[in-house]
C-alpha cells in the first residue's frame, strides 16, 4: 500500500525539480517523468480508489500533460517569461497543497506484536433473541451486534494481511462524522494493513488457548484496541473483540449493512442523575453483550455455532476481560457478578454509574487498572477507589502521565493533528501502544496461566521506564 505513495513522491519531486531549474531545457524528460507519474496515478487509481489527498495530483495530471505535449511537438525550447512563472506558481501551490493533505491525514502502519506466533483473524455477527434493542425506534427489535476474533495461527500463512478496518468506508464514515468532519476526511485508513490474515487455520502448537473478551468505550471501536488484540494473539491468546451495536462508531455486519452511533446511547441532559441512569443503563448493555458471548463460548467450542475457527480451542477456565472506559465499566461489572471471569484490565473503567449495591459486593479477581491524566479527578474516581478498596484479590492503579483519555485508543493514527488540536495528550503514540501490548501479556499471563517471571509491580514499572 505504501509503494505508490514513496513512487508518487519520488516523480513529482523530479519534475518538481526540473521545473524550477529549467525552461522546459529538459522538455522530453519532462514528458518522461509526467507520463510515469500519470500512469502511477491511474494504477493507485484502480488498486486503491480514487483518493482525495490526491486531487490536485489527478488535476495537474489533467493539465500538464497536454501542455507538456503541445510544447513537445512544437518543438519549442522555451516559454514566455510570465506564462512560465504562473507555471511554476501553479505547480508549487498544488504540490504544496497536497503534501500538506497528505501529511496531516497519512497512511499509518500499526504497531506489529512481537509474539511467536502469527496472527489469524475472522468477523460474526450474534443475535441476542432474549433482549430487546433499547437504542431504536421499532419495538421488538432484538439485540444484534458482531464481533471480531483474533488468534494464533501457523507462521507460513501465504494470504494478504487483511486490512486494519473491517469495511473500512463505513467505519472511516464513522469517525469522520464523530469528528465533525466530512464524510471522507480518513478514507485513507481503510488503506493501513494489520497484521492478521483472514480466515487463517487456528495454530495447532496447542489444544487450547485462553480466551480474552474486549470491550471499547463509548462512541469508539473494537479496531481501536487492535494493537492489543494482536499482540495477546501472537502470544497465544484467543480474543474476541466485540463491536458494541450504536455504541460503537460503525457495527459493519457481514452482510454488509452498518448500524452507525447513536446518540441515544447516552444523551445529553442537565440532570446529573439521569445521565447516571442513561450510563448504568449503557454499561449493563455492553456487559449484556459480554455476557451473551460468554455464554456461546460453550456452543462455539463444540462447533454448534460461532465462527468455525473456535471449533475446540477455547479454554473455558481460564477467560479475562480488556476493556476501556464504558467498556472498562463493563468488565468491572461482570467481573462482581460472573465468576466464569479471572481477571480483568481496564484502561479508564467508567464506573462512576455503578450501583452502590453493585460496588459493595466487591470484586474476587486480580484487576489492573491504567488511568490517563485527563481522568486523575473527577467524580468517576470516588466507585473507582471504592472498587479497589473492596477487590479482595490483587488490585493495582497505575496513573499514565501526559495522557488524555483517548489515548489508551489508536486515535493518534487518525493524524498528527490529534496532538496538535489538543485532542491526545502528549505521549508518545506508538509507544504507548507497544507498552499496552506487552503489559496485557504480561497481566493475563499471570493471571490466567500463573506465568511470574517477575512481581507484575517489576515489570509495569521496567516497561514504563524503558518505553517512557
């Protein structure tokens, strides 16, 4: 995907070049490097679609090949002084306008795992016949969401990686209308690779592997905790990454159809205590769509249902939950009432909905929670500390410096801007998103397998000092 970006700027450098050292001297050299770059431009056209980076490229294509040829044929060395100036003025403004574009909306790459293995991925849709959609207008509607898998695979996998967006236009649509923006602002997106292959065979090295259960926040995305779904993967690790229906910024079904946020998830009011109750409600519904795939987990092992792939690989006994804020609220929630859960981390967990009676039962399982500057007050943190002092099992809080709320997501890729507008805090993207793979692993490697190279404390705080 990168290739014709690196050859795009290779061309229009050289004709850049000879433009403004020459007057057309360089005439049928000229021509060469704007016939390459048009043909460049035609082929990232039909691999890639039609860009909007690229417009003023496809436009001074349109404009200056003509010319070029007029002169050509001409057999004219030279142009008028003024004519050639507006030439170059011209030239300079889309050159400048497009590399402009390109840098502030680029084609990113995500962080790769480091674990041993591969990584396979596949998508399915669930409907939940026993619970009524809450957030649409047609009664009677039952609850339908999907979800995405990642696991290990064999290492001599032949297919493409898939791409990072599954249905990449409607969840790049998705995020460009969050942000206030036009529709196709971060169409470039559905262009990054991850680095999973679809529909891979499960990896035989094991018989089972344990099971982790993602949740995102509110008004994000299963895809924007990719990085962590991969590295756990790599590691051996089944994760199931489940896209929380009008919660979420895009759920693309299989079928094709795409059910986008919804504001009615939590809207807006001026009583306090009705935006807790839109909120209590909206994290029991992400934890009613955890729960519903816990509850297939059986079935899915025995081949009854369920993507195919999970046919007999699933370790029922050892099962955690990842998630962030209302997603992060989510597993908090389940991890108090369901003891198929043996521990959880959670980056941000809005937990400020909870009920009380929910918070005094108090949680049984180790828990570690990460939690950005942005969030180091407010009125979440009163059930959050509660939570901790409650925890009869090891708990542990580490605050995250110069991070906002939405950097525990993959938002920086969106663009450089992020930071910029203040968006993100002023961490480091990519390496955050390194020390959240490894400390997932880490975690859920203690936890789930009893896996202790080190006392977890050690090794969180080795990572940050190394990574930050």
């Amino acid at each position: 995907m990168y290739i014709f970006e690196g050859i795009i700027i290779l061309f229009t450098t050289i004709l850049y070049g000879l433009f403004m050292i020459s007057n057309l001297k360089f005439i049928k050299l000229l021509v060469l490097f704007t016939l390459l770059l048009d043909i460049t431009l035609i082929l990232q056209i039909i691999v890639q679609g039609v860009r909007w980076h690229f417009t003023f490229l496809y436009l001074s294509g349109m404009v200056l090949t003509p010319i070029l040829f007029i002169y050509l044929f001409k057999n004219t060395a030279s142009l008028q002084a003024s004519s050639y100036m507006y030439l170059k003025i011209g030239i300079t403004l889309f050159i400048v306008i497009t590399g402009s574009v390109m840098f502030a909306f680029p084609v990113p790459r995500l962080t790769a795992p480091e674990g041993k293995y591969s990584v396979g991925t596949t998508v399915f849709d669930v409907t939940d016949l026993s619970r009524i959609e809450a957030y649409v207008d047609t009664p009677n509607t039952p609850r339908k969401f999907m979800f995405q898998v990642w696991y290990p695979t064999n290492s001599n996998v032949s297919t493409p990686e898939e791409p990072w967006l599954f249905n990449g236009n409607a969840v790049t649509k998705g995020l460009a209308q969050l942000g206030n923006l036009p529709s196709f602002a971060l169409s470039q997106l559905s262009l990054v690779p991850s680095h999973a292959y679809f529909d891979a065979p499960m990896s035989d090295a094991l018989e089972t592997y344990p099971v982790i259960i993602l949740s995102h926040g509110w008004s994000s995305s299963r895809l924007l905790h990719a990085n962590m779904a991969e590295s756990l993967a790599s590691n051996g690790y089944i994760v199931i990454g489940i896209e929380h229906t009008y919660g979420s910024v895009a759920t693309a079904f299989t079928d094709g159809s795409v059910a986008y946020f919804s504001e009615k998830t939590l809207p807006s009011t001026d009583y306090a205590q009705a935006f807790l109750e839109n909120g209590n409600k909206l994290i029991k519904t992400f934890a009613g769509d955890i729960s519903y795939v816990l509850n297939q987990l059986e079935t899915y092992n025995m081949g009854q249902s369920g993507p195919e792939v999970l046919k007999g690989h699933l370790d029922l006994d050892k099962i955690g939950l990842l998630g962030h804020s209302t997603g992060g609220g989510a597993a908090v929630f389940l991890g108090i009432t369901d003891e198929r859960i043996k521990s959880i981390l959670a980056y941000d967990p809005w937990v400020e909905p909870l009920e009380e009676d929910d918070i005094n039962k108090g949680l049984t399982i180790p828990t570690l929670f990460f939690r950005s500057d942005e969030w180091k007050f407010g009125p979440n943190n009163k059930n959050l500390m509660q939570i901790i002092e409650k925890n009869k099992a090891e708990t542990s809080l580490y605050q995250m410096e110069d991070t906002d709320h939405s950097d525990f997501t993959l938002m920086y890729l969106f663009s450089p801007l992020t930071k910029k507008l203040n968006m993100l805090g002023d961490v480091n993207g990519d390496q955050l998103s390194i020390f959240q793979g490894k400390t997932a692993v880490t975690f859920f490697n203690q936890t789930l397998l009893n896996i202790k190279e080190a006392p977890l404390a050690e090794q969180i705080e080795a990572l940050i000092k190394r990574l930050f």
